[in-house]
C-alpha cells in the first residue's frame, strides 16, 4: 500500500522562443484552464530539443517551489528569477522534494496516472537563464534537479487537481538516492546495480548507467553542463 501522499499542485506550459542565441521552451506559463494531458505530456507545450528532452519517458517535469527559496538565499544578485515555473518544470509543488518521492511512484493527476521515471538531468540552458555561472552543476551536485514522468494513463486535468499517490512498489530509492548516487557518486557500482535493476527507471538512465558498468567510466558531462560540444 501506498503512503498517504496528497499535494496540491501549479501546472504550466509553454513555446520554443529564442533566448541568448538559444531556441528553449523553458519559459512556461500559468495554465488557467482544463487540460489534456497525453503520453508525450500536456496539450500546448512545446519541447524546444527533442533530442534531450521529452518523449514518453520524458513527458513531465516537477520541481519543488520550496527549493528556490534556497536558491535565493544562495544567489540573492539573481534573485528575482528563481521563481515557480523558472526551471522549466511543468507541475510546481510544495510539500513534495526529491527526498520523499520515488522511481516508480504512480500519482492521479485530475482523470490521469503519471509514473516517476527518472530525476532530471540539468543542462547549461538553466545557467543561461538564471544568469549564474556554473548554476547546471550547482543542481546536479545538490541533487535538487526534480523528476521526471511518464504518463501511465492519459486524461484531462482541472486547474485544482491534486497529485495523488496511488501506488509505490519501490521503498528504498529515493530521486534523490538515485540523482545523488548518478551524478556524486557516480562510479559506485553496488548501487549503480540497484539502481538499473527499477523496472520503471527510464531507458535513457539504464542506458548510461549499463554503459558505465561495462566500460568502467563515466559518460563526459561537458556538454550538457556547458553548452561546449
């Protein structure tokens, strides 16, 4: 059985626009009216780089509001923009961290299911945005990156829905053991195994994850977190 989870949640979208040189969808909206939300994620929003982004493993994002108050304490000359929906993220909480959620966990979502599928890989457009050098690898190295979904049932979405957890078959990895053991400790082959071994963790972080467990290194980081390919 699940552990009682319920948290009210802000949903956004948005359009692929340039910024800095840079074609993103990172700058959502507020979403004030009932939605669709399908496998490849919410009607109307626009994924700038299919090739990192979305897809159906891909198809959310959260993040948790209550991290930018730390970002803000951390980065006050930036303060102004970390804000809800700053990081791209499509369903803004509070009440719910990395700490506390996990790989597998299925939530109700208005008429949809939603399953947690793998933390977020941050990338150097959020450095970008948030006018803070190095910022992609400040969230990587804290593990407060988010999650990711699929969309286990598609269905429509009122403005007051509420996240609903209906099902936890994993109990031990947390997104954050996951994102913490996948970008700190990233060599750690018993809990590399453990980790691949979640049936519901995206194919994408299998992928990297049996490579380095056969290769016996890490995948170069360089260009995600830079830009510098």
């Amino acid at each position: 059985m699940p552990t009682q989870h319920s948290c009210d949640v802000t949903l956004y979208r948005g359009n692929a626009k340039e910024y800095k040189g840079i074609k993103t969808a990172i700058v959502k909206s507020l979403i004030s009216s009932k939605i669709y939300l399908s496998e490849q994620g919410v009607e109307g929003d626009v994924c700038a780089d299919t090739k990192h982004h979305g897809g159906i493993e891909r198809a959310l994002h959260q993040y948790p509001c209550e991290h930018y108050h730390y970002w803000q304490s951390l980065y006050p000359q930036s303060k102004s923009l970390f804000h809800a929906s700053a990081m791209g993220e499509n369903i803004s909480t509070i009440g719910m961290t990395e700490r506390d959620v996990f790989i597998g966990d299925q939530y109700q979502l208005g008429d949809a299911i939603i399953e947690v599928s793998q933390p977020r890989s941050p990338c150097y457009k959020l450095s970008l945005f948030m006018e803070v050098k190095d910022f992609a690898l400040q969230v990587q190295q804290t593990s407060r990156c988010g999650w990711l979904y699929r969309v286990i049932k598609p269905g429509f979405i009122n403005t007051n829905a509420k996240l609903d957890l209906v099902s936890r078959v994993n109990q031990s990895l947390s997104v954050y053991n996951v994102a913490d053991t996948f970008f700190n400790n990233p060599m750690d082959k018993e809990a590399l195994q453990q980790i691949i071994e979640l049936e519901s963790l995206s194919q994408h972080w299998k992928n990297y994850i049996q490579q380095r467990l056969e290769l016996g290194k890490v995948e170069s980081w360089q260009a995600r977190l830079t830009g510098v390919f």
